[in-house]
C-alpha cells in the first residue's frame, strides 16, 4: 500500500534482534495499524520507518512518519477509546474520507500492547510526522539469570 500512495517504505531490524514471548497476532495486528495510520497521514514522496533495536531487556520498535503530525492538544488522547484527531486537521490530511474511522483504532492497539506486558508512546511534531514507540520485554532464556 506504501508504493501504491507514492510513499517510501523503510523497514530497518538487525537480523539479530533477541526473542519476546508475544502473541504475534496480536503484535502484527498494532503494527499493521500503526503503518496503515502512516500511510493514511503521510503526503505522496513521504517516507515511513519501521524501526526495531533491542534496549537493555526489551526490544524497542518504531513506527515513524514524514506526514502531518498530530497537534499537541490530541496528543495525551490519542490512544483513548472513540478520540478522534481534531476535524479540521484530518480533513486536510487524511487520504480516506473524513469520518472513516470510530477512534478504536489506536485504543485497539495499546490493549493489544498491554496485554503482551508492552508499553507504547507517541511523539509528534505537526508538519514533520510522528513516530510511535513500543516496548516489549526480551524473552528471559533458560539458564540465564
């Protein structure tokens, strides 16, 4: 869908990242939203990043964007069950009609988080993008302390 809007679509992970004990549906299901949402804020010639490093005992994964930002008033309710971002804003920057979407979609993806004992974040500054930050812990391996 990235090459289809124009956008570049950059997936960087060392092969060598360690384990978590996940269910990765449910992890697949956050990330294909969280990229969706990128596609959908971001204009044509944008780039998205798909990102993965491993931080003390967890593995961190990025999704950022080059799109429009979200304002810093909707930020702390972004993840809230039924927000949606500011109309006005969407409206000049979604690529899907206004009104598309009930504000589940990132509620859905932190609980989908949460109950894999992650956490998420958002940082954003309008006009240059957004990158959404997961945290999940690395698996603890037999006979390591």
């Amino acid at each position: 869908r990235a090459e289809s809007a124009g956008l570049t679509l950059i997936v960087d992970a060392p092969a060598d990242l360690p384990p978590v004990m996940i269910w990765t549906d449910q992890i697949e299901a956050a990330l294909i939203n969280l990229v969706d949402n990128a596609i959908k804020f971001t204009p044509a010639g944008g780039t998205i990043e798909l990102a993965g490093r491993q931080a003390g005992d967890s593995c961190r994964i990025t999704v950022s964007d080059t799109g429009a930002g979200i304002p810093p008033d909707d930020l702390p309710r972004v993840f809230d069950r039924f927000y949606r971002v500011d109309k006005a804003h969407s409206r000049q920057t979604s690529r899907t009609p206004l009104g598309s979407g009930a504000g589940l979609g990132l509620s859905i993806v932190r609980t989908l988080i949460e109950q894999n004992d992650g956490h998420i974040e958002v940082a954003s500054i309008p006009g240059h993008g957004t990158t959404f930050t997961i945290e999940l812990p690395v698996a603890v391996q037999a006979g390591k302390n």
